[in-house]
C-alpha cells in the first residue's frame, strides 16, 4: 500500500481517538474532584498534530511515538472516571455533626447520640425566637433530656439572676430530694416541698447548689448521706439523698447557671460515664441558652433604639422651637442634651397681660419614662398658668397630678416663674432642687432666692412656698438645670454654681441671648475633651 495513503488512513485514525479522548477528558473533568487537565491538553495536541499529518509524508518514528501517547491517555482518561464518582461530592457524605471534644475528665468524646441530642438543643433554641416564653420550654427540654441520657430519677436546672445575684429555679423534674436546707414551716409533705422547690430561690453561699455554682467546677457525688455539705432536711423517703451530679452552666467562661440531677436513695449511684454524659450535654445546654440572650439582647437593643428614635422625635415637637418676642424682656436660653432623650425640660407661655410664666424642669430617668412626665407636666402647666392662682397653688396642682401617676417613676424639679410686667414684679414656687438666681443692676450682686423643698411626685399632699420680689430694669433671673454646673472637665473637677453667677454679674450689660451664648462658649471650653454625662439647660430673663 502507498505510504502516504497509509499515513492517511493513520492518522485519520488518531485524530478520532484524540478527539472521543478529549471529549471523555471534558466529561471527567467536570465530574472529577482532582481534574485530568493534563489529559484533555495532551488529547487535543494529538488531534491537532494528527491533522497535520495527513498533509506531510509518512513519519515511522512519530507514527510509533503517537500510538504510544495515544495508550497513555487512554489509561489516564479511564482511570479519571472510574474514579470521578469516588470524587463527587455527595449531601450523604457532609458531615453535619458537632466537632468531638474532650469531657472535662479527657477521658472520652463525644457520641453521635449526645451529638444528636446538642442538636436538639439549638433547634428548640431557635423557637425562643419567636416566643418569649419559650426559654422555659427549653429548659425543661434540656432538663428531661439529660434525666433520660443519664438515668436519672429527677433534675433541676437553675439561671442565675444578674441583679440580685441568686439562683432561680427554673425547671424542676422527678423525684428530686433537695440538698438544701427547706424553710422551717415549710411542712413535710411531698406535694408542698416541691411546689416550694418549684419557686425557690437561692443564695449562692449557704447551700451546696450555690457554691458549686459560684465555684463553676462540676462535682459528682455518689453518696449524698455521707457528704457534710449536703443539707438532711427530715426522714422521709422522698427527702433522702442518693446521689448527685452538679454541673454550672457556663457562657464564655461566665457562670450563668446550674444543672443538678439526682438518682434516689437504695438505688447503684451515679457512674462516671453519667458524669461524663451530663458534662458534654451541659455544654451544648450553655451554647442553646446563650443563643437565647444573645437573641433576646439584639431584640432589646432594637426596641429601645427604635423607642429612642420616637421618644426623640415626640420631644421635639414638645420642645420650644424658639424664644417669643416679649417688648419688656430680653430672653436667652442654652440647652444640650447627653445622649438619647433629654430629661430636661423648660418652656414660655405668655398667658395674660399680666403675666408671662416661666418653667425650668428636670425630669428623673431618661427615655420614654421621662418624656411622659415630660408630657403630663406640660400640659397642666399650660392648662392651669391662665388662672389667678399663686404660683404655689399651680406648684400643688402640678404635684397633685403628677403622683397619681403610678405605672412610672414620675419625679421632677420645677422652678416656676410668673413675671407680671404691669406691676414689675415676679412671683415664684419651686420644687426640688432647680434654682432660681436674680442679679440685681442697683447693687450688682447676684443671689439665690429659691428655697429646697420636696420635687413633685413624691407624696400626693405637698405644699410648696410662694414668693415675690418686685424687679427693675436691668436685673436678670436665671435658672438652670443641675447638669449645668455639674459639669465635669478633662481633671473631674466641677463647673460650679459660682463660675456660673460671676460670669453673669461680669457680662450684665449684655442682652439675655448674648449672655446664654456665653455660658454656652465657655462651658464648651471648660468640658474640653471631656464627656457629657447629664442635660444642660439655662434660662436667662433680663428685665428692660
């Protein structure tokens, strides 16, 4: 046969192998976790090179070089696919388990069961969510969970309250012997010793539960009759110990809780591989419940910011948008507050020719508690201002409306001031501790004519001082809240009443907003660097 028909023939040949090679390699390198990238170049080099050999003379050596090249991929290729489903992942093959670590003893790992079991915790975690009530369901889940994976008779699982620094039961399963001393006229009936245990509420000195907790080391104890710490509260079967397992509940290193199991009296005591078991499962109990107020936190920051953003909102509306134009006055005020909602609040109501009414107020609290003071004390005052009353009378009303409130804290400091421009007088009340101050023009001195008394909302009775003092043209009256001259600078030291009043006496000649904006710039200057810790508000009346 003609050489090059053969070489033809050949190479025709090698091209269809080269490129069904090809194809596979494309196949394989789709379905393979290790690609046979090699493979597919080496393939479509050999197509490549095959046509080109059709179209030159036939080459013997390069004939036998390619076969064996061809084979090699051949091998290769088959190889990447019987392997490729070995490599292709599967959903089966995940592994979806908790990672094993060691019990405290470092004796064993954690079983596929006690694994499951976690899970489980996480999943009931996760519709605290969505129910606020659903942490006592998890609880008690836990609870019953590790009676059944320890073969316990009973269990109790306590939380430890932040604020008052006791531990509080919170599921409580089984027969349960209580390792505590009971009170003393508590009877000895099994119903009323559990319904008691049910709300019971411990210390953490005095008791073994509140110790161990304090402790945050796990105890196993397997004979509760011979251990001094464990208090016999009587004979009677249901109140003798057998044996226990104490274990706290831990969050990062923090003791926020406590799991105790017990196995009756007459029965075989708590093995170490219970231990072991309750150990493992009170991690995972830790983590569920730290999900829980890591959750209910996130939630709360969200509803107080939320609560902030409105209260703010309605304070502004409330707020004096600006001063009113009053011919026998110069008025000016400085006002700033320390963060969120201002719990300071004051206000100008020309109610009558012959009177305009002045209110310096500094709410107890912060937040919507003190804004709804905020509201409640606005409205009567601009409701009762009108009248002929005293500004002690209105004083008492203000009170007397404010201590009904009982659904909140409802304290304040009020200094009221009437200024009455037909008879060039003031007439004045307060309650608390907001000042009033008046600089006189004829002797130049500055003094505190308010008087300490009793802040409103304290009792329902109260009976406040009303006062009088006839003014001239060129005094000024100030009042101010105390988160003014407590100011505190960069060293911790105080602003003062008494920089305050000079700086008043010094700058007199100027118009009561000149004054306010100097008080501002220099308060400004003496905080520095340092924090704002409490509202400010100044109210500047200067008589013309």
């Amino acid at each position: 046969m003609d050489p090059q028909i053969l070489t033809i023939i050949l190479s025709s040949l090698v091209a269809a192998f080269s490129l069904t090679l090809f194809i596979l390699t494309l196949v394989a390198y789709k379905k393979a976790a290790t690609k046979p990238l090699m493979a597919a170049i080496g393939s479509a080099i050999m197509f490549a090179g095959a046509l080109v050999s059709i179209c030159v003379p036939f080459k013997p050596l390069l004939f036998i070089v390619s076969m064996v090249f061809i084979a090699c991929l051949i091998a290769q290729t088959a190889i990447v696919l019987a392997n490729s489903k070995n490599d292709k992942y599967d959903d089966d093959d995940i592994d979806l388990s908790f990672p094993d670590f060691e019990t405290p003893l470092g004796e064993s790992k954690v079983s596929p069961d006690i694994s499951s079991t976690g899970r489980k915790y996480f999943m009931h975690a996760a519709e605290c969510f969505s129910d606020d009530s659903n942490l006592e369901k998890l609880v008690e889940f836990i609870n019953k969970s590790l009676i059944e994976k320890t073969g316990s008779d009973g269990g109790m699982i306590l939380l430890l309250d932040d604020f008052d620094d006791v531990l509080t039961v919170k599921s409580l399963e089984g027969s349960f012997p209580p390792p505590y001393e009971l009170p003393s006229d508590l009877p000895h009936k099994e119903l009323r010793v559990k319904s008691n245990m049910r709300y019971a509420r411990l210390e953490l000195t005095d008791n073994i539960l509140g110790e161990i907790a304090s402790s945050g080391k796990s105890e196993l104890i397997k004979d509760a009759l011979a251990d001094s710490r464990v208090f016999k509260n009587g004979p009677e079967e249901f109140l003798q110990p057998g044996s226990y397992i104490f274990i706290p509940v831990t969050i990062k290193e923090s003791t926020v809780g406590l799991i105790a199991l017990s196995r009756d009296n007459g029965k075989s005591p708590f093995a170490e591989s219970d231990f072991d078991t309750a150990s493992a499962l009170a991690k995972f109990a830790g983590a569920a419940i730290n999900c829980v107020y890591v959750f209910n936190q996130i939630q709360e920051h969200e509803f107080l910011t939320k609560d902030s953003d409105l209260a703010a909102e309605l304070q502004k509306k409330i707020t004096l948008k600006k001063l009113p134009n009053i011919p026998t006055l110069s008025l000016g005020n400085y006002s700033s507050m320390s963060q969120g909602i201002c719990g300071d609040y004051f206000d100008i109501i020309p109610a009558r020719k012959d009177r305009i009414s002045f209110i310096m107020a500094d709410v107890a609290g912060k937040g919507i508690n003190s804004l709804m003071i905020m509201v409640m004390l606005r409205a009567i005052v601009r409701l009762v201002v009108n009248s002929k009353q005293s500004a002690s009378t209105i004083m008492e009303w203000i009170n007397r409306g404010i201590s009904k409130e009982t659904s909140v804290d409802h304290f304040a400091s009020i200094a009221l001031i009437n200024y009455d421009s037909v008879e060039k007088k003031i007439e004045y009340s307060t309650a608390g501790t907001t000042p009033i101050y008046i600089y006189k023009a004829d002797t130049k001195e500055i003094k505190k004519i308010s008087k300490m008394s009793e802040p409103i909302g304290v009792e329902n009775a109260l009976v406040y001082e009303n006062e009088q003092m006839n003014v001239e043209c060129g005094d000024i009256i100030i009042t101010f809240t105390d988160g003014l001259v407590e100011t505190i600078n960069e060293d911790g030291k105080p602003y003062t009443v008494s920089k305050l009043t000079k700086l008043v006496s010094e700058n007199s000649n100027l118009t009561g907003k000149e004054i306010a904006k100097l008080v501002q710039n220099d308060i400004n200057q003496y905080m520095g660097n340092a924090k704002q810790h409490d509202d400010q508000t100044l109210l500047v009346i200067k008589i013309q």
